[in-house]
C-alpha cells in the first residue's frame, strides 16, 4: 500500500510539473506574440505609436445605417411603383440582419419574405442576385449554394459597397425578375453620393 501511495504522489508530482511547463510556454508564447503585434504595429507607424486597433483585437468596419437603409428601400420602392408595381423592399446590414422591410400597401405578404432572402443573398455573396441566378444555374460546382438557408437565387438582390467593401444589401420583390433587379439597383444608386 505504501508503495502504491508513492507512485501516486510520483505521478501527481510529474503532471503537476508537466501543468507549470505548460503554463510557463503558454505565457512566454503569449508575451512573444504580444510583442511581434507591437513590432508589427510599430512597422506601419512611428516607432512612439500604440499598436493599432487591429492588432489589439478590435475591428473597425463600416455598415448601412437605419437613415441610409429606410432611403435605399423607400427609393427601391418607389422605382417599381413608377413602373406600376406594388413591391416589397428589404435591406440588410452588412451580417445580413434586416434593418428595413417595406411593402407596399397592395402589395402581397410573401413579397417581404423574398425580398429579405434576396438581400441576405447578395450580402453573402457580395454579388448581385441575377449574378448568382447565372452562377448557381450554369455550374453544377455551385448548384449547392441554392440549398443554404435564407438563399434565394432569383434577381432583385445588390449588394451596398462602399468602394470593393459590401457593407449590406437590398432585396426588391414583386415585379419582373428583370424590373426587380432595376428597382434594387436604382435603390442603392438614389444615395451614391453618400456611398463614397
């Protein structure tokens, strides 16, 4: 028995040595890490600057804000109510969360639905919906895509960039797929000026 309880301890001793050894190559990777994202910083600015927001774990980024979201779907609508549509208009953030969905009074209930999966399909895919319409049908290696959920492979989806960066996008349902995709396009061009 004696025997047994010092084996024991010997194997207690062993992996409370091996748990510190880890501990103490964890923090010296830690600290090198932490120094080499200084240095990285340091390389970009004056060798006097903070690391930057992104080396310290933040993220700036840029998204559609309400105001900018209810203008681009109220002009969305009212490009297919020009045409003598009665429409519904989505727009989402650049997660592919709703901020606005409009539907025109006349407008059918399943229309806002539609429209809220075309914007969630341009987002995710940072392309127009009639793009990926083509992609998806044309090429059996994306056909895939179609069966995620949310994703709705029919046009009236764009994607809102600012420069290359897809910071949302508007869905437009209730038309022609050819006038859906007008309507969400001239959506996003009334505010251009503010996308620059």
């Amino acid at each position: 028995m004696k025997t047994l309880n010092r084996g024991l301890r010997a194997i207690s001793l062993k992996r409370a040595m091996a748990l510190n050894m880890f501990v103490v190559v964890g923090s010296a990777m830690l600290l090198c890490a932490r120094v080499s994202a200084q240095e990285s910083g340091s390389a970009h600015g004056s060798a006097d600057a903070p690391a930057s927001a992104s080396a310290s774990g933040v993220i700036m980024q840029r998204s559609v804000s309400l105001s900018l979201a209810k203008a681009i779907a109220e002009a969305t609508l009212a490009a297919c109510r020009e045409k003598g549509y009665h429409t519904a208009a989505a727009v989402v953030d650049r997660a592919g969360q709703v901020l606005v969905i409009l539907r025109d009074e006349q407008g059918t209930s399943q229309l806002a639905e539609m429209a809220r999966r075309k914007a969630y399909t341009a987002r995710m895919f940072r392309t127009t919906t009639l793009e990926f319409q083509k992609r998806t049908a044309d090429n059996p290696q994306y056909a895939g895509q179609r069966n995620l959920p949310d994703i709705l492979a029919l046009s009236g989806g764009v994607p809102i960039k600012v420069g290359d960066e897809t910071i949302g996008a508007v869905g437009s349902a209730g038309s022609t797929l050819e006038q859906d995709d007008a309507c969400a396009k001239a959506g996003v061009a009334k505010v251009a000026d503010l996308l620059k």
